[in-house]
C-alpha cells in the first residue's frame, strides 16, 4: 500500500497560511465510493494501465466510519489494484493533505483492510511480484481437488438437450472441501465483500462448507484462471437426510453473462441428483441468479415427462372456463403427488417449483394472447394469497377498523359470511392500499415470467 502526499513547495504561501485566524470549517468528509476506484487485473502490464477492468463494488461507504465517509483528507484519491491470478491487492493512495477537521483522521490502512484483509500488499513491487510466483496458484488449488466431468456441466439430468445458450466449452469445476476451502476462501473473501450485496464471509472452520470453482485453462504452461465459485452448505435433513443450500455464488464480473453462471447453476443440480440429497435451496438469491435458475429449472421440467401429465388438466380448465365470474378462486398450483415426484428426481424445493409451475402453464397455454385473462386471474390470486394469506383467499373473513374510545389499535371487528361467499362491506382506505400493493406485485411477476418464457420459449422451437 503506497501513500503520495502532494504537499505545496512554495515557503511564502505557507508563511500566509500561518498568519491567518479564525475558525477552520468543520470537515464534511467524503465518500468512499467517490475517491476509490477498483481495478481487477491479471499481469503486471494492466496495472497503471487506463485500459484496466474497472469493478464496480454495490457499496465501500459501509467500510468507512459510520456514516461511510472518510475525514481528515484534502484531494484524496485511492486506486486498488486487485489480481485476478492471486487475488492479492495494492493499494495507490495519494492526497493534497491531511488536518483534523473535528471528526478526527481516518486510518485508510485499517479500513482498507476490512475488505481486503492478508490479501492487502504494502509494496507495489511486492504485489507485481505475484503475479511470477504465485502464477499458478488456481492450478495449485485444483490439483488437490476432486474434479467434476465434463458430463455434469453438460446436464446429466435429463435436460442434456435443453440448453439457454450453447455451453462453454473451456470451462472445468472442481469441488474443494476439508482444510483448503480455508485458505481458498480467505483469497476470495474480498470479491465477496465487493460484489456481492448484503454478504457476509462464511465460516471456514465449519467442515460442511464446500466451494466449487469454475476455472478456465489457460494457453500456456497448462495455467489456469478462476472464472467463479460457489459456496454450498451440506446439512443434515431429520432422520437420515442430507440437505445442499447454495449460500454464495459469483463469476468474477469480465466473465459475466457468457454462460459460466449457469453452467455452475447446472453442476450443483447434478450434484444433488447425483448425491441423492432432499434437495437444493439457494439463500435469499439475488434477481439476476433467480431468473437464471428459473430459466434452468422450467427447461429441466419440460424435459421430465410427469409433468405434461399433470399439466392437462390444468390446461383444459383455463381453455374453457371463464375464472373471473368464480365465486371462489381457482387453484392451478400443482398436485401433491407431482410436488414430491418434481423433489425426489430433480431435488427442486416446493417454492422454486410452484414458481416454475406458473411459467410452465403459460408455455403450454398456446395462443397465450388467447386466455391471457384466465391467467392473469390465476398469478394474481396466488400473489394475493402469498402477502395476504391463504385465509383470505375466499374463505368470506374480513377484518375491518370500527369506531372507538379504547386504543384504535387494539379494535377491530371480523365478519365472514355464510356459504364462504364475501359480504359487501365499505373498503377503507388500508384496503386500497393493499389491493394497488397486490397489482404491482402481480405487474412484477408477469414481467417475470415474460422473461423467462422469452429465454426458454426460443430454445424450445
């Protein structure tokens, strides 16, 4: 880590500079996204260099002080060079000057290693000469590691000829588990704390955390170059049942949206196939990684022939009943014995699959334009019991606000009609608020599902 400090060389000014009185302005700080730039690079002629990868982390503020500004600084500028071949990082800081404004100086070296940890090099020459003795660091990973065969990124699931774009074929993943996911992970913590929102590091001392890593051959000296990881929890299912729960996923951001991302999604599928585990969840995945998985998962369904079956009768309804002048809402959620057939043979979840389950019927509702209203009739009555709860969904209850001299809070009146059939009662406010809540969220959820059938509707014809 290198400092420039830029101080002025002219004595007079700094004589004039001295005579003066008064009060100093309180410092208003900066942000730290605002003077640090990041830079991914992957030899010593891209570092300095304008034409180096620029990342763009979702947040640094959070590193700084509280309110994620930096104090004590004039002209400040910080540039990170992280390597993509070792994962070490250099960092360039220069300023104008430094003067406690009232909040004090901010300890960039203590900061900076927030993020960046061991990983932070003092001196630049120390940080080029990484990129010559740990050249081959992924290969030194992998070469330990259990391997996956080319069969599993192909999609040895039953979905081989269902495909959102042709695979990349330079790709290999292994499986790194026991003592070296520890030191794997504590090089890729970082991009972990850059690029993905709302992380945080997994626990490498827990035996049940396994990384996979999706790395590309190089062209010389059989090197090698990560393209992604994925963190994944192995954990017990009562009695005797095992469980796989993506926690983490990335492909390094220049080899982004090239197919890596789910290429890996489709090796984890197998491994849960493979390894006949209950089934594979992901924690709180981000828009992008689900719509990926969902494209995935709607091709691997139309591949496994129960589910044309069970879609039929669903089918048939939706052609030729009108389900908006039905006293009671329609269920179209699949049947019990498919949910269970879709878990034990594919290993996806209830939710993933009732998600997939929507996108399935408007794939075989053709022309789509045609029963357009029954559909939106069935997203939007799922929507509704999912926020307001599956009570509401016709079983004639209403809960009102009265009139009283106790605590508003505390007083309410419900109603529920005879026969389940809902009684005409004056809407309150709170009640239009939830029913434009409930159209946005359908609005959302069309969207959606407009573009996965987009994705998986093209490579289907």
């Amino acid at each position: 880590m290198g400092t420039k400090h830029q101080s002025s060389s002219d004595p007079a000014s700094e004589n004039k500079r001295r005579r003066r009185a008064g009060f100093s302005k309180i410092d208003a700080g900066i942000e730290a996204n605002e003077c640090i730039k990041i830079y991914l690079v992957s030899g010593k002629d891209e570092v300095d260099s304008p034409n180096s990868f620029q990342i763009e982390p979702v947040d640094l503020n959070h590193f700084f002080e509280e309110d994620g500004k930096i104090y004590g600084y004039q002209g400040l500028k910080i540039t990170v060079w992280f390597s993509s071949i070792s994962f070490h990082a250099y960092a360039d800081i220069s300023f104008e000057s430094t003067s406690d404004g009232g909040k004090g100086i901010t300890d960039l070296k203590s900061s900076l290693q927030n993020i960046f940890a061991e990983n932070l090099v003092e001196s630049k020459d120390d940080f080029l000469q990484t990129f010559s003795t740990e050249c081959h660091y992924v290969k030194s990973i992998v070469s330990s590691s259990e391997v996956l065969h080319k069969d599993a990124l192909n999609g040895s699931s039953g979905n081989s000829n269902c495909h959102l774009k042709e695979e990349p074929d330079d790709a290999e993943v292994f499986r790194v588990s026991g003592a070296g996911v520890g030191h794997l992970y504590s090089r890729l913590v970082p991009l972990v704390l850059l690029l993905v929102d709302g992380s945080s590091p997994i626990d490498i001392t827990d035996p049940k955390w396994e990384i996979y890593i999706l790395v590309q051959k190089g062209q010389q000296d059989s090197s090698m170059r990560l393209l992604g990881f994925a963190a994944v929890y192995r954990f017990q299912r009562y009695p005797d049942g095992m469980r796989l729960r993506l926690g983490q996923i990335l492909i390094i951001p220049p080899y982004q949206r090239k197919g890596y991302g789910g290429c890996l999604l489709k090796v984890l599928n197998n491994i849960a196939i493979s390894d006949d585990v209950y089934d594979l969840t992901i924690e709180e995945p981000v828009d992008s990684l689900q719509h990926v998985r969902t494209c995935i998962d709607v091709q691997r369904l139309l591949a496994f022939d129960p589910i044309h079956q069970a879609l039929d009768p669903i089918i048939s309804q939706l052609k030729h009943e009108n389900l908006s002048k039905k006293s009671q809402p329609s269920r179209c959620g699949p049947p019990a014995n498919i949910v269970e057939d879709v878990r034990k043979n594919l290993k996806i979840n209830k939710r993933q699959f009732v998600q997939c389950w929507e996108i399935l019927i408007y794939l075989n509702l053709d022309p789509i334009e045609k029963y357009m209203e029954n559909y939106m009739t069935i997203v939007s009555n799922r929507v509704k019991a999912d926020v307001v709860g599956k009570e509401s969904e016709g079983a004639g209850k209403r809960l009102i606000d009265i009139p009283t001299q106790f605590d508003e809070d505390m007083s309410f009146a419900m109603f529920k009609s005879r026969g389940g059939e809902c009684v005409s009662i004056e809407k309150d406010e709170n009640q239009g608020n939830q029913e434009e809540l409930l159209r946005q969220l359908v609005e959302e959820r069309m969207k959606e599902i407009k573009a996965v059938v987009e994705k998986v509707g093209v490579h289907r014809s």
